[in-house]
C-alpha cells in the first residue's frame, strides 16, 4: 500500500486492474490490484458464494416502494438497508442452509 495525493476516476477507470486505488482511514491509497486466480474456495465457501449471489439478484427485484420500507427500518441506525436485507438473508442461510423467501414487491391493502 503506497500513499497518493490524489486519483481522479480516469485515472481509476485507465489503470483498473493493475492498481487499486481506495481510502485507507480516509486516506487516499494505491496497491498491486488483487490476484484471486489461485484460489480456490472450499464446498462451504463456494455455498456461501452462491448464497450472496441469491441476495444480490433477489435485491435487485425489490421495488422501490420496498425499498422505502427497508431504509424506514435502517433510520437512526449506522447500517445501510441493504447490508440490513443481506445480513438478514445471509443469517437465514446459516442457519436453515436454505434461501429465505423475499417479499419482492408489496401493497398496503389499508384495514
């Protein structure tokens, strides 16, 4: 990790995937950009992989009436609504080693 003054997004953009760039305690910095061509993850690390991958696609399906709801629930709070949603899905992945159903869309039918 070497320090920088600065890094513009042309510069981030021209050297992505050589140097990564990132703030380190609000410090600007820059590094070898990561090599993960050796390695190779484990039966329960691959599950894992494939869990998260489920919570990303089924977020992506969630309306944005939902999504007030979920950043309703995330006032005051230090997390953002969807590290919320995907600690929730990936804690009941852990535990029932099934995905959770994911309410997508919903309507307040008033009563």
């Amino acid at each position: 990790m070497a320090k920088v003054k600065h890094f513009s997004k042309a510069q981030i953009k021209r050297l992505s995937g050589v140097i990564d760039f990132y703030y380190w305690k609000g410090i600007p910095v820059a590094r070898k950009w990561p090599d993960w061509s050796h390695f190779k993850p484990s039966p329960a690390q691959k599950a894992s992989m494939a869990a998260y991958s489920s919570a990303m696609t089924n977020l992506k399906l969630v309306t944005p009436h939902l999504r007030d709801l979920w950043r309703s629930l995330c006032v005051g709070k230090s997390t953002a609504w969807v590290d919320d949603y995907t600690k929730k899905f990936m804690g009941y992945w852990k535990i029932y080693k099934t995905y959770p159903n994911v309410m997508t869309d919903y309507k307040d039918m008033g009563g």
